[in-house]
C-alpha cells in the first residue's frame, strides 16, 4: 500500500483530497464530490477532521527535475528537452493559449515588417 501524502500536484485548498484520491485510486472530482455531500450527513464534522487531517498528514516529497522523469536528468545522451531554451533553461512548456497568442504576436509583426517595408519603398522612390 502507498504512503499517504497531501498532493502537491493534483490540489485546491490543501491537496489532501487530490493525495488521498491517488493514494485510494480514484479519481479526484470524485473524492471531492463524496467530501462536499458528506458534511451534511455528518453534521458537519467532516469539515474540522478534514483541516486536522491536513495539518498531520504531511505534503508529497518533491523531487525536483526540470527535464522531466527518467534516469540522467531526463533524457538519454543526445537528447534535448521538448521545451529547452538556452536562454531560459528551466521554464515550462507553453500551454496551448501562450502558444497561440505568441502565434498571433508573429503574424502580428509579420504584418507590420511588411507595411513598412512599402512604406520604406515608397519613400525611396520618392512617392510621399
């Protein structure tokens, strides 16, 4: 059986229900679905045992790898990761709304490059 920890991953208030989801192998909605109808069956018991549970059970041991599961930092000789950035090496990959908004950012410039470059045309030929 897995050791009880409150989820530093998989949490809304204090990751004791995501942590005991994972521990029972549910899914974690669920967990805390069955949480919230339970306090007014328990005359609201629950609420005070939930806050105590979380301060003794204690937080899921991090281990910090920012290239990502797997022996050797991540990834095998050769291998860079997906979201690498010489500049930045330890931020996130994007997510889906970052990566369209720097989309829209490119096309954006795209755009104007091209305006000045007539515009910068038209003043050569001395058309302004």
């Amino acid at each position: 059986m897995t050791k009880l920890y409150r989820s530093t991953r998989d949490k809304v208030m204090t990751g004791l229900t995501g942590g005991l989801s994972e521990t029972l192998g549910i899914d974690s909605t669920l967990a805390r679905i069955l949480l919230v109808v339970s306090v007014p069956f328990t005359g609201g018991t629950v609420i005070p045992l939930y806050f105590i549970a979380a301060l003794i059970i204690p937080k899921e041991p991090t281990q910090h790898n920012p290239f990502g599961p797997g022996a050797y930092g991540g990834y095998y000789s050769g291998q860079t990761p997906p979201h690498y950035d010489k500049n930045h090496a330890h931020t996130a990959p994007d997510s889906g709304l970052d990566a369209m908004m720097k989309d829209i950012e490119k096309k954006a410039m795209r755009k104007e490059i091209e305006e000045l470059k007539q515009k910068l045309s038209k003043y050569e030929k001395g058309e302004v």
